[in-house]
C-alpha cells in the first residue's frame, strides 16, 4: 500500500488556539474593582480551616478567589472562562488567562475577548494602552490509528529536546525551551493521567489514538514575528505556525540518506502544513452535551470505587465477615457500616455544598 493512501493520512479532528495569556494595561484605581473587599476576603479565606476559595461576585462574573496569589500578583480570580491575576501597584496591573475550555467552547478568541472586555466595562475598568499577547499556544489534534514514527525522526532547530516514554513507548516528544517549544504527544493519555479535559472527547468524537502538534511561544517569539496584541495574533498567525511547521521543526521517514532533512516528510507533517494554511479561525465555536464531561468522571470517579471495593471485600473476608466467593452485592450491602463510621453530618453538608460550589466555578 502507497504510504500516503487516504488509510495512512492522519485525520485531522480540531486545531486552533488551545490557550492564552494576556496582560492588561487597565485604570484599576479609577474603576469599581474595590481591593480592600479582595483583601478582606481573601484573608477570610487564609484563616478559615475549610474554606478552600471564596465565591465572589465582580461586576458581571463570578469567581473563586484563592487565599494566594501569584507572583507578582497579589489577588487571582477564576472561573471556567479564565483566570485573572490583579495587583494594585503594578503596571500592568491585570494578567488574564484565557482557558482552553473557554477558548473551544464559549466562542473562541472573539468571544473569550468580548466577554472580558464586558467584564472591564462593568466594573469601569479603561484601558490605558493596548494589551501585549505573553503566550499563546495552538494545538492541532489528530486521529492517529498507528504510531509509525521515533523521535529521531525529527528535524528541529532547537537546540534541546526530550521524550517522554510510558511502558517502553513513546507518548511525548518536545523540542525547544523558553520562546518556542513545540511538541508532538498523546492527548489522549494527557486527559486521562493529567489535566482532565473529558470535553475534547466528544469535540473529537473519538476516545483513543488522538495526539497532539502543540506550538507554545512565548513574548519575545510572539514579538518578532509581529504578534503583540490580540488583533496581530489574528492576523499573523498562519505566518508564524507556517515558518515553524516548515522550517523550525519537522517529522520525516527515514530513507538510506545520510542527510536526516533530504528525507521526505512524514504523512502527519504534511497534513499538518495543509491544515496551518487553511486555518480558518482562532478557536472553535462548538455547542456540546454539557453533562459528557460530568459522564467521564462519573465513569473515573466509579472506576476507582470499584477498585477500592475489591480491596474491602478482601479485608471483610479476612475478618470472618463476609464468604471467600463474595460478591459485589455482598461487599456493597456492608458498605454502609464501614462508611458510617465516618459521617458526620454538619461535615458532610459542608463537604458536598462546596464541591458543588467548586464545580460550577470551574473549579474541578
């Protein structure tokens, strides 16, 4: 079979802007945000046993708000949008995050754009001068039945690279540091061990053999290919993706020549320049079944139940409590009592009302 027949040609499910950081130069002493209220909160949450965030209304968003901050910002803000760091005497002042389930879900960059920019005009916070773009990051994820390359087969420019391996295969491959890194892994294995984003699944449609061409650059890279504020990141994009898609790093097959960037590029490679040039916008605007991704953990949370059960129902057996050819009726009906032992109502109301809280703040 040809290698490049319509079998071998990775499938293309999403690509886009999967993350970004901005800083905004912002009047914050002229505007409604009160930061003695953000300190007085914030202190009851350092003094508080249980409280792990404060629920805070701020104009038209509501927030957690952490009883830390992050240097140099004194105050965090977060909800499932995007996360807003904010300190009185710094300029800038404000450093958003915009979150990759804002960026995929809630209308992309012009809609996680807008909707912030609605948050300042409520709270009368101006601007002072235009943003400046710190990081971006773009994904482009594909349906990839067959790993049929190594990491020698890259061709890159940087200077440093590493590879990560999970029972003697291969699952992440990254090239560069600081400004630039790109990376080829397994989105798939990330979700499931790391970050949790259960939405992907059914963006993608798919729940296994899906890797990830991520690109992350930083300031000074955004800088010299022109990009500083959210409208030249619009603009220069495809440029910038296109110069490290084609010349920064590249995967290849690998033939008898000694010369590792004459070999051909890989069916993947080439996929994904097609795809850099016919990137049609910064994010995508998708409506999905809100309850799949609370459907996932369900399915995690019970898997890990399930596997804590067969640890008790061994215990009980040991004790004389329970037949050595138990059953899962027989271990769930003792379930009750040894959980008992452990219920403290006020503590359990308290519990399950912030987890709650936590969830619909984005907080998971």
């Amino acid at each position: 079979m040809a290698p490049d027949s319509p079998r071998h040609i990775p499938r293309l499910l999403l690509s886009g802007l999967d993350s970004l950081y901005v800083s905004y130069y912002l009047d914050l002493p002229h505007g409604d945000l009160d930061f003695d209220e953000l300190a007085y909160r914030k202190e009851r949450v350092q003094q508080s046993r249980f409280d792990d965030f404060a629920e805070i209304t701020l104009g038209s968003e509501t927030f957690a708000l952490p009883p830390f901050g992050k240097y140099p910002y004194r105050y965090i803000l977060a909800n499932d949008a995007f996360e807003v760091r904010l300190s009185e005497n710094l300029k800038p002042g404000c450093h958003v995050q915009f979150y990759s389930q804002g960026l995929w879900l809630r209308g992309g960059l012009e809609g996680m754009s807008a909707r912030f920019a609605d948050w300042c005009g409520s709270l009368r916070l101006t601007a002072t001068r235009e943003e400046v773009v710190s990081r971006a990051d773009w994904a482009f994820d594909y349906a990839l039945p067959e790993v049929d390359f190594l990491p020698e087969h890259f061709v890159s420019r940087a200077a440093k690279s590493a590879v990560w391996h999970e029972h003697a295969e291969m699952q992440t491959v990254s090239f560069g540091t600081g400004g630039t890194v790109i990376r080829l892994y397994d989105k798939v294995a990330e979700i499931r061990q790391q970050s949790a984003k259960a939405f992907f699944f059914e963006l993608w449609g798919e729940t296994r053999n899906v890797w990830r061409i991520e690109f992350q650059l930083r300031r000074e890279r955004l800088k010299r290919a022109g990009i500083r504020t959210i409208e030249t990141l619009k603009d220069y994009q495809h440029d910038v993706l296109r110069e490290l898609a084609t010349k920064h790093t590249t995967l290849r097959r690998p033939i008898t020549d000694g010369n590792r960037s004459r070999w051909p590029l890989h069916p993947l490679w080439k996929q994904l320049q097609r795809d850099i040039a016919a990137l049609p916008q910064t994010g995508l605007v998708a409506e999905i079944d809100p309850r799949a991704p609370l459907d996932w953990r369900i399915y995690q949370q019970g898997k890990s139940i399930y596997g804590m059960l067969k640890g008790l129902g061994a215990l009980l057996h040991a004790k004389g409590q329970l037949p050595e050819d138990l059953s899962l009726n027989d271990v769930t009906s003792s379930l009750e009592s040894v959980l008992r032992q452990h219920y403290r109502k006020p503590a359990w109301d308290y519990d399950i009302q912030k987890r709650i809280k936590a969830y619909r703040l984005g907080q998971w």
